[in-house]
C-alpha cells in the first residue's frame, strides 16, 4: 500500500514536485445533479428566474478549476492550458463533464473534480426555488456520482 504524500513525521506538506518534468496532462471528471422533470423542462426552455443556468454553471465552473488551489490547500497552483464543461440532459438530471488540461510537473484531477463540484452547485442555487417543497426542503434534489473519469499524463497535446 502506498503512503500518504501530504503528510510526514513533521505534519502537513505541500508534495516536492520540482524534480518532475513538465509533461502534457489531462483529467476529466464528472457528475449529476437530480431535478424534478419540470425543473429539467425549465432549463431547456430558458424559463429560470435567475437566467441561464447552463452558461452561469460553466462560468463558475471554470472559475473554479482556476481557483482550486485557494479552495484546497495543498494543490499546487497550476498553469492551465485550457477548460471546458459540458452539460447532458436527462428526464431528471443533468450530468457534468469538466475536463481540464495543462502542461506541468502535476496532474489536474483536483481541478476537474472542482470544477464539476461548483458546476453542479451552481445548477441547484439557480433552481432551488422550484425544487424546494412547501415546507422548504429538498426532498428530489441530490447531487451526486461526482469521479475522475480519465487521467492522462505525457501524452501530447491533441
């Protein structure tokens, strides 16, 4: 078994990753959010209070992958290359893809994983008033299956 890298008999630490060669690196991950159907119809139609839930859900998504390292504090600030967050529809979900990209000495799964998380959030803050139930809560709504789908390291940039 394999030990922990951010921990050592002087307590925290951010991982040495200096003598490392910057390669091309690739993660994706993804996620769902379930919505009543009628939420779902909303959102397709652009009938939201609050706007476009989509375009804000990938805005903050992205911005997030950007802010990772202030959110989780031993990820290494990392030269992104680029990002991209996608959205598929189900009868009662929506399923996040957040894919990011960088050449660097570490990998960006913290970053995708982020991204996804804040994508998926933003969706349930845009729709909370129409999921709510009459005494306020959210008997339908979860969020949930957030993974890493693929990591990639060392291959070139396609």
């Amino acid at each position: 078994m394999k030990g922990l890298t951010h921990v050592d008999e002087k307590g925290v630490k951010m991982v040495e990753v200096g003598h490392k060669r910057e390669v091309f690196r690739r993660a994706v991950a993804k996620g769902r959010i379930r919505l009543k159907p009628e939420t779902i119809e909303l959102i397709k139609a652009g009938k939201t209070k609050k706007g476009n839930v989509i375009a804000t859900a990938q805005i903050a998504g992205i911005l997030a992958v950007k802010k990772t390292p202030e959110l989780i504090p031993l990820c290494h600030p990392i030269p992104l290359t680029g990002v991209d967050i996608s959205f598929e529809f189900g009868e009662d979900y929506i399923e996040a893809t957040c894919e990011v990209r960088a050449f660097y000495k570490t990998g960006v799964e913290m970053e995708a994983l982020t991204g996804v998380s804040v994508a998926l959030l933003t969706i349930w803050d845009m729709v909370k008033a129409v999921e709510k139930d009459e005494n306020g809560q959210y008997p339908f709504t979860r969020i949930e299956g957030i993974h890493v789908v693929e990591k990639v390291k060392g291959q070139a940039l396609q």
